[in-house]
C-alpha cells in the first residue's frame, strides 16, 4: 500500500519540476571510494561491520529486550500502577538526550575510539545499578545512565565510519550494518523472553553487560584510532554555543526535528504499550514476541529498500507519501477502536499495524537527511542537537499520551493521529522556511 502511495505521489504534481530548496533535493553526487585494508593498520572488512553492528545493536536491544520482562520487573519493583512501567524505556531515552549532544562535540575533541569506550564504561555501570535495584527509583536511574552511556557507541560509532569510508565503501558498510538494524528489533523481544525462561529478568542487563564488554575489549584491543590529532577539534564553549545558535535558528531544520520527535514519540508510544496490548489486551501469552517481530517486518524491508526507492521518486515525495499513510490508517484504527470499544479484532489491528510501521521505516530515515543537509560543516554536531531535541519532544510527547493508556488500543490509535498531523505540519511548514533560505 505505502509503495503504491509513493509511486502515486510520483506520477502526480510534486513530478512537476520545482525550484527545490537545498532542504528536500536530492543529492546524488558520486564520492570518490576510499577503501582500508588491513595492511594499512585498520580491521578487516568483515571484522570492522562485526564490530561495528555489535555496538550500534546495544540500543535497541537495551529497550526491545526490556519488553517482555515488563510484568516481572513491575512484580519484583512493586510497581502498582501499570504507567509506570512505561518509564521503563522513557528513562532510557532520556539519558540518551542528554548523551547524544554531549557525545558529539567530545568525539571531535579526544577521538572516536576513546568516546565509545567512555560511553560503554558508562553503559556498564548503568546496566549493574539497574539489574541490582530493589527499588523502582534505583532502577530508573540506572536506565538514564544506561541512556547516557549508550550514547556514545551510538554517536561515535557513525564519525568513526565516516572516518574510515566514503561513496560507494561506506554505502556497502551502511548497509549490512541496516541488516543488523533490520535483526535485532525482530530478536530482541525473543531474546528478552527465551532469558526470562531461564532465569530472572535481572539476567537481561547480565547480557547486556556481557555484550557492551565484548564489544568494548574489542575495540580496544583490535580498532586504532580513525580521528588523528591534527584533524580533531578543540571544545570550545563560545564556539559550541555559537554553531547551537545557528543550528537552533534555522526554522527549516528544527521543524524537521519536530517532525522527526513526533513520530519517535509514536514509535516509543508503541514500544512502551506493546507489551500489555498483546498479552493484555489480546491475551497472545508467549507468541508476543512474534507478533511484535511480524510488526517490525514492515518498517525493515521498507528501511532496507529506502535507498532504491528514493532514487526514483525522491525523499519528499517518500515522505509526503509515508505521512499520509500513517494519517489514513491511524484514522481507520482510531474509529475501529471507538466502534469495538477500545479493542479492535486482532487481524484488523496486525493489519493497520503493518501498515503503519512500514510507514515508519521510510520517514526515520529520509527526514534526518533532509535535516542534516543544510547544515554543512555543521553535520557532527546538528546530528547531536536534532537527535537530543528530537528524543525530548518523544519523551514528552509519549509520557503524556501514555498515561491514558488503560487496556484498549484507543490511546495509541489517538496519538498516532496526532503524531500523523503534527508531522505533516511540520514537513510543509520546513518546506516553507527552506525556500525562503535558498531566495535570501
């Protein structure tokens, strides 16, 4: 349905040729390939993506891993009411706020390889305060730190690739990293689950523990260093407060943002209701971690086929399209919600759902390029500034709606809606300021 949407939009009056600001074209330039073999003192092809996948999957293995130990952890925290377990993955998000700009600016000033270490060190000591909290607060806590650790695997991880390939290298690294993107959301809750059978749900943050470690002696041991001393850059406050400034005024780019936190918020929204809407609500017992993979099936065949389909229609036609999509079947599942009184039949909701989350793997992607292209020499940190706004407009956004979740689909059907239209807006709304941009 999304690709017929797509093509719709292509063959309709966004075809017509249009003075495209800088903002929403397409940037097609061929780079020059720059390859490193291990005789040059760096890893392995092979090697390098291992490595590199192991860090990038830390992220969302520490929140999709979480979800079926939601009742257990409730149980052993005493968590009465159930909106608390929610916070569960806000509070992890919200660590990494706070991480993602401060890991930016730090991986220019001492180095790639000493930031993720920094980061996992972190990460570690969240992970132990979380697994041995006797107290909802302690293990909150815990996950901030776990947020902002992760961080910096996350950030410098992306710098170190940028460092290290370009053109056509890099875009072949990218994309069996996306393959692992694509795994780990459809594994992680089997693996959260298939640990609970075994053992406590404190054993989750073992293995999560056990996996940053690994990753981290690797690097350490086998990764040099990509950013050498003469390229890095100097903290330096009134110029870091300056570039926000400037990041921070270009309406274009924040709307975009806005956008970006928008649907972040609906995806954290389903992340954090996932767990009780199919045991719950649908009473799927422990099939709720394949139904939860079979919702992901969408969203990574669409991300996995982004870079094909944008080639051809465009990123904002792809997004233009995606939006709308989400808006109609949002709709359609908020008014099933309201005629079967909060709980729609299950085929019709693992329907909308597919739907809906497909539409999530072709925004995610193409919005932060169209943020990230005016910003030039700037891109390092408007990455830090546009994913920290980003995830605080999600947290807010998906705490606020979440507290009317009570056992029916209505709630998040309704935020969807609203995620939906807050997103068109802003995507006409960047488009607007971006052209007035390009005429000044």
């Amino acid at each position: 349905m999304l690709l017929s949407v797509v093509i719709f939009v292509e063959r309709s009056q966004y075809r017509k040729p249009i003075n495209t600001p800088l903002l929403y074209k397409d940037v097609r330039s061929v780079s020059i390939l720059k390859k490193r073999t291990s005789a040059d003192g760096f890893l392995p092809e092979k090697e390098f993506i291992a490595l590199f996948a192991l860090m990038m999957s830390l992220t969302a293995l520490s929140m999709d891993s979480m979800l079926p130990a939601f009742p257990n952890i409730a149980e052993s925290l005493a968590i009465v009411d159930y909106q608390k377990t929610q916070w569960i993955v806000s509070a992890m998000v919200f660590g990494m706020m706070f991480g993602e700009i401060i890991f930016g600016p730090l991986s220019d000033a001492i180095g790639r390889k000493k930031c993720i270490l920094i980061g996992i060190g972190i990460y570690i000591a969240g992970s132990v305060i979380a697994l041995s909290a006797s107290s909802i607060e302690v293990f909150l806590l815990g996950r901030v730190i776990q947020g902002l650790g992760v961080s910096g695997p996350k950030i410098a991880s992306r710098a170190l690739v940028r460092d290290l390939y370009k053109g056509a290298a890099m875009a072949r690294i990218m994309s069996f990293v996306m393959m692992v993107f694509i795994l780990v959301p459809l594994l992680a809750p089997s693996i959260g689950q298939l640990v609970m059978q075994v053992a406590d749900w404190r054993w989750i943050f073992a293995l999560l523990v056990f996996q940053a470690s690994v990753a981290g002696g690797w690097l350490l041991l086998r990764q040099p260093e990509t950013l050498t001393k003469e390229n890095r850059i100097p903290l330096n406050r009134k110029r870091l407060i300056a570039d926000v400034r400037i990041i921070l005024s270009r309406r274009d780019v924040m709307a975009l943002t806005v956008l970006l936190g928008c649907i972040f918020g609906g995806l954290m929204l389903h992340i954090s209701t996932a767990q009780s809407i199919f045991q719950d609500v649908y009473q799927t017992g422990d099939r709720f971690p394949l139904y939860f993979a079979l919702l992901a099936i969408g969203s990574s065949v669409i991300s996995f086929s982004n870079g094909k389909i944008v080639q051809r229609v465009g990123m904002l036609r792809c997004v233009i399209a995606a939006l709308s999509v989400l808006l109609a079947t949002s709709l359609v599942l908020l008014l099933s919600a309201f005629y079967f009184d909060g709980v729609p039949p299950f085929v019709l909701f693992m329907g909308l759902g597919m739907i809906m989350f497909s539409c999530f793997g072709m925004v995610f992607g193409n919005v932060n390029a169209m943020a990230m292209e005016p910003l030039g020499k700037m891109a390092g940190l408007g990455t830090s500034v546009i994913s920290s706004l980003s995830s605080f407009i999600a947290i807010v956004f998906s705490t606020f709606i979440g507290q009317f979740y009570h056992f029916t689909v209505t709630p998040l059907a309704s935020g969807f809606v609203i995620f939906s239209i807050m997103a068109l807006v802003m995507l006409r709304y960047g488009y607007r300021y971006s052209q007035r941009y390009v005429e000044e």
